[in-house]
C-alpha cells in the first residue's frame, strides 16, 4: 500500500500567517526559531534557526466533537512550500519515536490502535492500520508532548 503524509490544510495555513484566528480564537503568536525541534506542519520540515514562525492552537479535524483534540503547532510564519506527500517527512526523523492513532471516518478514534511508534517503524505501522476495516486516516503526534505532527492516508 502506498501512502502519503499530508501538509496542514492550506486554507487554515493561509488564514493564520495573515493574522486569521487559531483554533482558540487567538492570532498565532510570532517567534524566531531556535532552530530546535520546531516542526513547520505545511512543508513537513523544521523551522530553521533564525526564521520567524508562528505558534498557534490546531484542531486538525472539520468540527468540535469529543474527539477532536487541540493543541499546539508550529508553522513557517513566512509562505512554504506544502510537503507533497511523498516519503516520510524531515518532521518525523527528528524523534526516536511517535504517538499513532487511528481514526475513523467520523474523525473518532479508534480504540486500540493508539500506539508508541520507533520512527523506522512508522510507516510499516501506518500501513497496517490503514488495511484494517474502518480506518479512514492515522495521525502522527509527538511521543513527548502529544503534538499533532502529520496525518497519513492511503494513496
Ligand atoms: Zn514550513
């Protein structure tokens, strides 16, 4: 199966570098980059050291329910280039391992499958989850503090 590691959903990108709201209602906060472990969710890469990007609250699914978890995210303050979805992205080479978890098509999780994952194993791990019955998308979050970094999808 192939599958593809998706940018952050452009309009939201668009709307908060030009001052738009967060999923809190706030303007992204601006800050230079320490160059540290700070992952861009549009271009998959992180924010070099020196470079302003924005800090804001996501909630990388369509509406509020119960299972649509917010948190923090970080984004190129300036326009990026969106990661096309091809191979696993620079973000998720800087950690030895991520959160996985599977949601269904109502954007639920799916209990189970929520899964601390070795970076050389992500992909293999995603694969076997999006062959399960059900599984509509799997999201990848930071092991540490629970970030939401990407989602993957079937091809
Ligand atoms: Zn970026």
């Amino acid at each position: 199966m192939e599958i593809r590691y998706l940018s952050y959903d452009a309009k939201t990108v668009a709307g908060l570098r030009s001052g738009g709201p967060d999923a809190y209602g706030m303007p992204a906060e601006r800050v230079v980059s320490d160059g540290q472990g700070n992952p861009c969710r549009c271009c998959l890469h992180d924010v070099p050291k020196g470079v302003e990007m924005l800090i804001c609250a996501a909630m990388p699914f369509p509406s509020v329910q119960p299972y649509a978890e917010t948190g923090p995210v970080f984004l190129c303050a300036e326009n990026c280039e969106p990661w096309d979805g091809q191979g696993v992205p620079p973000v998720l080479t800087s950690s030895p391992e991520y959160l996985l978890k599977a949601y269904n098509a109502d954007h639920r999780i799916i209990y189970g499958t929520g899964k601390i994952t070795q970076a050389g194993e992500l992909a293999d791990y995603a694969v076997g989850l999006l062959a399960r019955e059900g599984v509509a998308f799997v999201d990848v979050r930071s092991a540490r503090n629970n970030c939401f970094q990407t989602r993957i999808v079937a091809a």
